[in-house]
C-alpha cells in the first residue's frame, strides 16, 4: 500500500504540479451467501486489505484528465462531452460521473491517477472498489454531501447502466460499507445490515486462484436466475405470498418442487439452504466457533458445486484437497462460478506450508499453477 500511494502522490505531482487528495477503495470477499444476493437474500461480505487507490484534485475547468498508472495509460475528455470510450478502463470512472450528473449533482473537471492491488480476474471485485474509489472521491471534492448508501446506489448503476455489467448491490455495499474485523451481513432484499465480528487470531483469509477464466459464468448466470423464477412461479401456485426465494422455507420446496424438474428443485433448494446456512453461520460467529463456521463453508461449496452446478473440475479438486489439510478450517467456491477462486480459512502458522502443498497437488493433477492471495479484512473507502 505505502509503495502504491508513493507512486500515484509521485505520478499525480509530475503531471499536475499540485497536492492531491488520497482515497483508498478496498476489493471484497465474500465468506458465505453465494447466488442468494439476486433472490433477495443475505450475503457476509468483507472488504479486505487489497485496493484501488486514487490520488485526484479539482481543476477550475470542466476537462478530465485521467492516468491509469497500472496500465500506462492517459485518457481525457470533460464533463459536457465524455462518452463510453472502447479502452473500457476509464469507463468505472466515467459511469460515475454520469450518474452523478444524471441525479442532479453539480460537478466540475478533475484531474486523477488511479493504481491498485486488487487482482483482476480473481473475484475480488476491483470493477467495485475502482467505481467506490471515484463516487467517494467526488463526494468529497465538490461537497455534494451525500451518504454512503447514496454512494453505493450510485456506484452500482454506474457498473449497470453506463459499464454495462449487470451486477447486483453486494460488491459495492461492501466496498464502501466494509469495518475491520468484521463481516457484513447484508440482507439483499431491504439493504438492512448487521456488523459481525470476524476478528479471529492467528487465521487469514486466503484465496486459491483456479486460473480458470469465467466463460460460462454470464450465460449460466441468466439461465441460474430464470431457473429460480420458475420455481418461485410453481411455489406462488399454492403460495402466494411467496414472492422470491427469501421467502421460501425448505419444506414449501419440497412440497411444491420435488415433482418439478430436477434442475429447478436443485436450484431452489440450494439457494433457499444457503440462507439459512448464512443466518447460522453468523451465530457461529458471534459465539467464536469458526470450526462450525468453517464447516457450513464446505456445505456451501458442495451445494455450488452439486445442487446449483456453477463450480468446476479445478474448484471441485481445490475444495477436496483443502478439506485434507487440518490447519484449513473451511473453504468454498467464491464468486459468479465456472473458475474464479477458492477462498479458505488458514490457520497462520501453517500458511506457507499449506500453501506449497494446494500449488503441488494442484499441478500435480491438473499441470497448471495457481495464484494464492493472502487477505485480512479492513476498512471500506476512506481518505488516507
């Protein structure tokens, strides 16, 4: 972090030749609630020491100037004519101002460097931190005098509507929303939240990337998403008041979808487990049990993996292997599925050891490697 806020301060001088203001966005992980959040579920989510960094200033014109550090790239425009531009990055920043616009925040031109340490491609949602990183950033220069949920809101339609990327609220809200030591239970369906503690010794939060790429992940994503509105459809026959998954109980599932095809019950069983999963996992937490903790992570990555069907031969391997190693306490798919990571709970005096031995099996059965990051859990976006 020190190195990176160096360079951006460094960068940010050389081009602009004034101080900049310094805002840190964390990516996120998320420990448990996995396809629950667009059935209107909870999800536990936390923002971790990995994060996009901007070192931005007001100018006294309407032009924007924008440095991608990471990327060696410049792009400008300004406020009356920006548009979505094919170089894709500069979009994060562009949605938000158009967004902002659009809700009828008066906003000027700006200069910014943005880096970061959240990896791309690994499910740690940089896409989220880059769009919290600015929406904060403006709030703050022109004094719109916004909150945080406001923030949120507005870093969320940006990656929607003007990205393109339809992505639901969880990312962001723990992006900007995220406490050290703690994890977030979100309840999807009225944005209610509860603080959690996770403040547990000697155990990092480490994730196995499978290197495997997203290919089916947003095609398998919709027909996910139809699937468990179907059910909803067939449960509403004889329950009405049923109007997502959330409110579904396992026996109203059994009743009305075991008749059903199988794919559609697998699907709402899964999701309407998960929820109670999570809700139970968080008690596990408030009483310091993380062995029962760390178990529910295993149950959820077989219902990923059998009932809903989003994981993959490498996820699948990582997941049995760490279920081997003793000093692993839990361990599940993250993310959308079909690649992605493995994210697990690894006691710290073990770490290097375990870790050299998840890369050795891993590439002793499937010839590849893997990339492991090691997290803790930090505060949401702020001013350094």
């Amino acid at each position: 972090m020190k190195n990176i806020k160096q360079n951006i301060i460094k960068r940010y001088k050389e081009n602009f030749e004034e101080e900049p203001v310094i805002i840190c966005s964390p990516g996120r992980v998320n420990l448990i609630g996995e396809h629950t959040d667009y059935n209107m579920g909870f999800v536990l989510p936390a923002a971790i020491n990995k994060a996009i960094y901007i070192a931005i200033n007001k100018r006294n014109d309407n032009k924007i100037s924008l440095i991608a550090e990471d990327l060696n790239k410049k792009h400008e425009t300004d406020i009356d004519s920006y548009k979505y531009s094919d170089d894709n990055w500069p979009n994060f920043v562009l949605g938000v101002v158009d967004q902002l616009i659009k809700s009828g925040n008066e906003i000027g031109g700006f200069n910014a460097v943005i880096s970061g340490d959240v990896p791309l491609g690994a499910g740690m949602s940089s896409s989220a931190a880059m769009e919290c990183a600015v929406t904060y950033s403006l709030n703050h220069l022109f004094n719109l005098g916004l909150d945080k949920l406001t923030l949120v809101k507005i870093a969320q339609n940006a990656e929607n509507q003007f990205v393109g990327l339809q992505c639901g609220i969880m990312d962001q809200f723990a992006s900007v929303f995220g406490k050290k030591d703690h994890v977030i239970k979100l309840d999807c369906r009225s944005l209610d939240y509860e603080y959690v503690p996770f403040n547990l010794e000697g155990i990092k939060i480490v994730l196995f990337d499978s290197m495997v790429k997203h290919s089916l992940a947003s095609s398998e994503y919709n027909v996910r998403r139809s699937q468990c509105e179907e059910g909803i459809s067939i449960i509403q026959n004889k329950y009405p008041e049923v109007k997502t998954l959330r409110d579904a109980t396992i026996e109203i599932v059994e009743e009305c979808l075991s008749n059903s095809s199988v794919d559609i019950y697998n699907r709402c069983k899964y999701v309407v487990e998960e929820n109670d999963r999570l809700i139970n996992a968080c008690e596990d937490l408030k009483k310091g049990d993380i062995e029962s903790f760390g178990q529910k992570m295993y149950e959820t990555h077989d219902g990923l993996s059998q009932l809903y069907e989003v994981s993959c031969p490498e996820l699948d391997f990582i997941a049995a292997a760490a279920k081997k190693e003793e000093a692993i306490l839990g361990a599940r798919m993250m993310g959308g599925g079909f690649g992605g990571c493995v994210i697990a709970l690894v006691k710290e005096s073990e770490i290097d050891s375990v870790i050299k031995r998840m890369k050795d099996h891993y590439f002793q059965k499937l010839n590849k490697g893997m990339n492991v990051y090691i997290t803790q859990i930090e505060d949401g976006t702020r001013i350094l």
